[in-house]
C-alpha cells in the first residue's frame, strides 16, 4: 500500500515538475533535499504533524508558517496536499519516488560500491568511469563502503542489478561446487 502512495503522490509531483521543463525538477529536487535535511534534525516537527490529536487546520498553519516563501509554491500546494490527505506519515517515500523519477529523467544513475578495502581516489574515478561506459547513464552518484567480509574484489550495486566479484562469493561457489561432487 505505502509503495503505491508513494508512487501515486511521486508521479503527480514529478508531473507538476516536468510541465515547467527539467530546470523545475532539479529545482524542486534540491528544494526536497533542503526540507528533508531540516526535517532530520526537527524530529519534534515530525511528531507534530503526524499527532493523530492535532486537528488538521492546525497541521495546515503550521505548514504555512514554516515553509511560506522557504520553497516554491508548487512544493508548499504539494505538502498542503499530503497534509489534508493525511499522507504525511508516507512525505519520505513519495519525496524518494520523485527523486529517483527525477534522476530517471536525466540519466544519473546511483551505485553502491562495497570493497574490502579503501579505495584510492583514483580508483574510485576509474570505477565511476567504467560504470559510465558500460551504462546508459550520464553521470553517476557514486556511494562507496569497505566490508572486510567480503575478502577482496567488489560488489557493485545499481538500483536492482548487482555485478558481485567478490571473493567471498567465489569462495562460496566453490563450496557449493565442492559439496556437490560425489565421492567414490
């Protein structure tokens, strides 16, 4: 259900946004990036608005003094919206479905790269530019992490296609493999 919410209110967004030309996207992705930023150090602010015993007018007002001339008039309508729908509970998830539209949209493709070790800058740039060769994307957010457990080599993660050559994953084949011959 959530995916569904998130995914109806996203669209209408990401709708609103390309009406006015890909500028507005990237403006209202940015602005998005702001409120979501304000909002992880304001947990008190969420509790508010999510607090089944304040009446909605009270959310509305509260809205508008907060984010009135802070952001666009299309995102402050948008919050009204997912206020009076009482959709607030679900604004992280449609805010994250607009954000990947949008990054659909101008082709910035998001990898996750796990190491055993640190990678050099270098290195980081050749796997970035690899990626970028071997992809239909642009240009590419790059998210590196080291997991030892891996033992070596990388997993590369872009939205649900994962390329694994990690060691620990070869290693475990081989088990497999190993398991399966029958002596005798």
């Amino acid at each position: 259900m959530a995916k569904l919410v998130s995914k109806t209110y996203g669209e209408a967004l990401f709708e609103i946004a390309m009406e006015s030309g890909e500028d507005k996207a990237q403006e209202l992705m940015e602005e998005i990036r702001g409120i979501e930023a304000v909002l992880s150090q304001n947990p008190e602010f969420n509790g508010l608005m999510e607090h089944p015993g304040i009446p909605k007018q009270e959310k509305l007002q509260t809205l508008k003094e907060v984010f009135h001339g802070r952001v666009s008039e299309e995102l402050e309508s948008f919050l009204e919206i997912i206020v009076s729908k009482e959709r607030y509970k679900d604004m992280t998830d449609i805010f994250s479905y607009f954000v990947e539209r949008v990054k659909e949209t101008k082709k910035i493709g998001v990898a996750c790269v796990t190491t055993a070790i640190e990678l050099t800058a270098s290195q980081k740039s050749a796997v970035e530019s690899k990626l970028l060769e071997t992809t239909a994307y642009k240009s590419m957010e790059m998210h590196y992490a080291v997991d030892q457990s891996i033992i070596g080599g990388m997993i590369i993660r872009i939205n649900d296609r994962v390329v694994d050559s990690s060691v620990r994953t070869k290693l475990d084949g081989l088990k497999k493999q190993l398991l399966q011959i029958q002596l005798g």
